[in-house]
C-alpha cells in the first residue's frame, strides 16, 4: 500500500515538473521571438533615421560648411586632409582656411590666387541667411558678393532686397565724386564693394575698391536686425 502511494506521489510530481518545464519553455520561445522583433524595429528605425539625415530640406541642422558646400558645388577639406590628398598629387580641390562653425563664418581657399567667404544669419522667420564673397586676384583684384535666404523647401538669391543699395550707391557716389577732386587715378571708373563678412557678431562693414585697387578703404557700416541690414554709419574720410 505504502510502495502505491510512493509510486502515485512520485508521478503526480514529475507530471508537474514537466507542466512548469513546458511552461517555461513557450515563454522563452515567445521572449525570443519578441525580441527579434524588437532588434528588426531597431534596425529599420536605423535606416529610416540615416535617410532623413541626407534630406537636404531639412535646413534646421544646416551650418556654414553645409552651405559653403552647397553654393561652391564641391567638396571642402580641412587643412589636414589637404596635405594628405597634396602627397598624393590631388592637386584640384578646395580647402577650409578658416572654419568656424560656431561663428557661423568660413573661409575657403584652394590652388588659385583668391578665396571664398561664407557667413551665416539666422532670420527672424527661421530661414537662414547666407553672405557669399569671391574675391580673385591676378595682377587686379575682383571683388563679388550675393546673399541667399535658405529655408527648408527653397534657396534664392535676395541682394537686391536684403541690402540698402540705393542709400549705399548714393553715398558711394558722394565719395567717388570726392576722391577724383583729390586723385588723378588711372582708372576712376573701376569701382567696386568689397564686403567684409564677420566672423564675431552680425554687423558687417563695406569698403570701397576705387581705380583698379588703387584705393581702398571704409565705406559703410551695416548692421543686422534679423530681417535685412541698413546702414548703421557712413565714412567720409578719404586717404
């Protein structure tokens, strides 16, 4: 009696080990399966992610080496990477003299006799404003300057509404008119602006190039109030 009774308990026992055993293993199946789920989502969050960061709409994250990029249509490359690319006679590229990124201001130079300059406003309605100066040299210097808003669906060039150009020009020809009473120059009519783009705050002065570079000096002040820039002081001085 006592030896059935035995046998009776010790299958009643085994049968529930072998419940819990079964039991525990569909919940491993099933955390296994939740988990390779889980990694799968991960991976394809992964992607999604990575082909937002190349959406060039998304211009919230854009900073001035994304924009001096953009306008020169190539590549730009530190200094280091310059030496590197030299000691393997890639001779044709461009190079940053000047990044600051935090300034929002670069300077970009390269195999020829000149540079290019970017700086970078942010506006009041959240579109950025990007200054390009050009500056090529040989034996004279030429001197160029455009402005583009950028926003996230589209870039356009606004210099003929974000700069005071009729206010500049008057006073520019006040000038000029001026220097031509003092100086017999060679070439009067070679006239041009030569933007200085800033790298500390948002104001920027304007010289003048009068007589094929013959003289050059301050012009204008100009001064930023998120919308456009207008003239904050005028130079009268002639050298």
């Amino acid at each position: 009696m006592k030896k059935n009774i035995l046998w009776l308990l010790t299958g009643l026992f085994l049968l529930s080990c072998g419940g819990e055993t079964n039991d525990k293993s569909e919940a491993s199946e099933e955390s296994t399966e939740v988990a390779e789920e889980n990694a799968t989502d991960h991976e394809l969050d992964e992607e999604i992610s990575e082909a937002g960061d190349e959406d060039i709409d998304d211009s919230d994250a854009w900073q001035i080496d994304d924009y001096a990029e953009l306008l020169l249509k190539s590549d730009v490359y530190s200094e280091e990477e310059k030496d590197k690319l030299y000691e393997e006679k890639n001779y044709d590229i461009l190079w940053y003299e000047t990044l600051d990124k935090k300034g929002g201001f670069a300077r970009v130079v390269g195999p020829f006799e000149g540079a290019y300059t970017y700086c970078l406003w942010r506006m009041a309605d959240g579109s950025d404003l990007i200054g390009e100066t050009t500056i090529g040299c040989g034996p004279v210097c030429d001197y160029s300057a455009q402005f583009f808003k950028q926003n996230k669906s589209e870039g356009k060039e606004v210099s003929q509404t974000i700069l005071p150009n009729e206010e500049m020009d008057a006073h520019r020809d006040e000038i000029i008119a001026k220097v031509k009473e003092k100086h017999d120059l060679e070439y009067p009519e070679d006239v041009q602006y030569i933007f200085e783009l800033p790298q500390k705050g948002t104001s920027m002065t304007v010289q003048i190039s009068i007589g094929a570079n013959e003289l050059e000096f301050p012009l204008l002040e100009l001064s930023w109030d998120k919308e456009k820039f207008s003239i904050a002081k005028k130079f009268n001085e002639i050298p």
